[in-house]
C-alpha cells in the first residue's frame, strides 16, 4: 500500500533562518506531488507541485522554493523565512494514471506546523 | 484566482440530527469537485470525487450530490456521531493536473 511521510512535525524558526521540509512517498511510482499551506483562519492554498523529477511549478509568488530530487521525494525550502511562511504545510500525491489524473483523490501527509518567530 | 466557498463556517448539530453543508465553486471549466474529511491531528482524507452534473455519491451515512451548472455541491451527514466531528473541505479541480482550489472547509461539532 502506498504511504506518504512528512517532517518534522512542528517547527519554530527565527526570522531569516532557512527551511527544509522533506516529503516522501512509498509504494507508487511517478506520483504528481503538491506542497499546499494553510495560513491562520485560510483554506489549503497549493504552493508547488510537479508531475515528475527536476519539475516543479509554482502557483503563487512567494518566499518558497521547491525541488524533487528524486521520482518520490518532495522538499520545501526557503533561504530565509519571513513572519508570513508561518502556517501548516501539507505534502500530497496523486496517481500518475493520464485518464484517472481529473479525478485521482489526493493523499495528504501529516502536515508540518511552522511557526516564525 | 477561482474561488470556492464553502457555507456554514462552522455547525454545531446534536447528535443523531441530520445535516448539510454546501460547497459553490466557478461552474466554468469544470473538470472534478472533490470532498475531503479533516480530523483534528490527523492527515486530509478524501470522501468523494464527483465529476458529472447530477452526481450523487454516498459513504455509509455521509452522502454528496454535484450540479456543475450552477456551481454547487451539498453534503450530507444524516444521523450525525461524535466521531463525524471534523472541518469538511470540498475543492475544485481547476485542469487535468489534478491541482486543487480548496475552500476554507465547514467545521462539524458533534455533541453527545
């Protein structure tokens, strides 16, 4: 069965330190993968996703980058964090299956809750 | 930006009382509206994936229904528990990628 791990769990950074959040996913293979946020009192926004290696797309202009070194691994970086990166990020995959992708449900990580300060 | 709204904000219900919730999102290039269940320190999971107008689905007690002529989902809880205490978010497929525009979710409390 496929799994899809995230962390750290919880995370307090300074301003202007750097960010690495790392997710990986098990038991799939060429899964379409997503970084979403949820900021205070906001719905999950997505920030990056990529549909396979060294691709990534951003969805909104931002602080953040992201990279996928390898067919199931997805990282969220920043140089330096701002007060507004604070907020509950999510990894999550979908099947790579061209005529199920519209409607693949997607399978979401335990979040990560960072917090700047 | 395409917005999905999502109305109550939040409900309280008793338990054993039936309810509902709506989900209304850009009726243009429509490809699939999903519904997804969030309890409190665990992972998003999915409900449904609807992608017809006139959809309806059901998972034991919780049912959905989709007209994506006029932009709008429903969901039902009917005999609400305890245990279907969570925020309920709907989002909308924007493209083939499979990318999600969520909604701010409804918030379900279930009292005893």
């Amino acid at each position: 069965s496929q799994t899809i791990h995230q962390w750290p769990a919880t995370l307090v950074q300074p301003v202007g330190s750097p960010l690495s959040l790392e997710c990986t996913v098990e038991g799939t293979s060429n899964p379409n993968l997503y970084w979403y946020r949820q900021a205070a009192g906001r719905g999950l926004q997505l920030l990056f996703y990529s549909v396979g290696i060294g691709q990534i797309s951003s969805e909104v202009p931002q602080n953040l980058s992201a990279s996928r070194p390898q067919d199931r691994q997805f990282i969220l970086s920043s140089k330096k964090l701002l007060l507004s990166d604070s907020g509950f990020y999510l990894c999550a995959w979908t099947p790579m299956v061209l005529t199920d992708r519209v409607w693949a449900e997607a399978f979401f990580g335990q979040g990560t809750r960072l917090t700047v300060v | 930006i395409l917005n999905v709204e999502q109305s109550p904000q939040s409900l309280h219900v008793q338990e054993g009382d039936s309810t509902n919730f709506t989900c209304s999102f850009p009726s243009s290039n429509f490809y699939a509206l999903h519904w997804y269940r969030w309890e409190t320190a665990k992972s998003p999971e999915a409900l449904f994936v609807m992608t017809l107008n006139g959809d309806e689905k059901k998972k034991g007690r919780i049912s959905a229904t989709l007209n994506t002529k006029e932009g709008y989902s429903y969901l039902y809880i009917k005999g609400s528990q305890p245990e279907d205490s969570a925020t309920y978010l709907c989002a909308f497929t924007t493209d083939s990628w499979g990318k999600l525009q969520f909604g701010a979710g409804t918030q379900v409390v279930v009292t005893p």
